[in-house]
C-alpha cells in the first residue's frame, strides 16, 4: 500500500493515484448467463450494503456535527451510489430481459 508509511496528512488518495476516471460500476459487467434467481441474492446483498453505509453517516452526524471528515463522507456517499448504480443494472437484466 503506497500510504502505509506515511502520516496521515501527507497520505494521498488512492484515486489520484489511478489513471483511471470512472466508477468501479462502469466496469460492472453483469453475467448474462446467471440464473435469474441468483439476481434477487445480490440485490438484497446490495441493498444491505447502502443501508449500513447511510446508517453509518446518520450515526456519524446525530450529534449536530460530523465526526469522520470530508474524504470519509465523500467516500461513502459514493459507495451508496454504487451500490444503487450496481442494483440498476441487476434489475435491468433480470426483469429487463425476461420481458423479451
């Protein structure tokens, strides 16, 4: 990891790092070939996911401020929203293809 080592104010973000410019779930590539059974699993694995992630951030702020900083909320915010993105495209090949 290449911030191990240093302080935490000196530690750089992961992301500015990649060369990358994009989200994990542009990449999501969703198995056509999977049982559609196996879609109603994830999205409840997904949903399970995003609700821990917003019951961390209203516990995080119940007290009038936030604790974790900017970076942090910023972060999971995103991860929510990639979870929700990843859930779109599960239901969109599960309900979206049977219709066809």
């Amino acid at each position: 990891m290449p911030n191990q080592n240093k302080p935490k104010n000196e530690q750089t973000n992961i992301s500015d790092e990649l060369p990358y410019i994009g989200t994990p779930e542009d990449l999501f590539i969703v198995n056509p070939k999977a049982d559609k059974e196996i879609y109603d699993t994830a999205l409840t694995c997904a949903l399970s996911r995003a609700q821990a992630t917003v019951d961390l951030l209203i516990e995080n702020g119940e007290q009038g401020h936030f604790i974790l900083d900017h970076d942090s909320i910023f972060h999971a915010l995103s991860s929510i929203d990639g979870s929700l993105k990843q859930m779109k495209q599960m239901i969109y090949h599960s309900f979206g293809a049977q219709k066809k």
